[in-house]
C-alpha cells in the first residue's frame, strides 16, 4: 500500500498492476525472464498465464500482416 500511495494507485490493488504490467511487457516483446522480473512472479507459468492473451493479440497483427 505504501508504493501504492507513493504513485497515487490506492484505488488498484497489486494482481490488477501485475496483470497490467504482465500484458503490456508482453505486447511489446519482452522475453518471460524480463517480465518475471518487473511482475516478480516465480514461475514461467504464471507469466505466461498473464502475458498470453497479449501475445495472442500481437501473433494475430503479425499474421495479418502476412495475408497482405
């Protein structure tokens, strides 16, 4: 709660800022150790968890991209 209040996000609780931070790394392209990383999670599952209908959404642009 007290980094919450440094950053003015009282009104969020920390698994919807982990969930935010999980996707958005993943949107971007960063690699599971580097999203652990920020979101402290501890297993490769659990990022995946988070970060994978972020990465479902940047492998359907991709495939898009293709068709044209």
């Amino acid at each position: 709660m007290s980094v919450r209040r440094q950053i003015d996000a009282e009104d969020y609780d920390i698994h919807g800022l982990r969930y935010s931070a999980a996707s958005e790394l993943a949107a971007v392209g960063c690699s599971d150790d580097l999203i652990a990383a920020i979101t402290g999670h501890t297993t490769a599952s659990m990022v995946r968890k988070y970060a994978g209908t972020a990465r479902q959404k940047v492998r359907a642009i991709e495939a898009q991209k293709l068709r044209k």
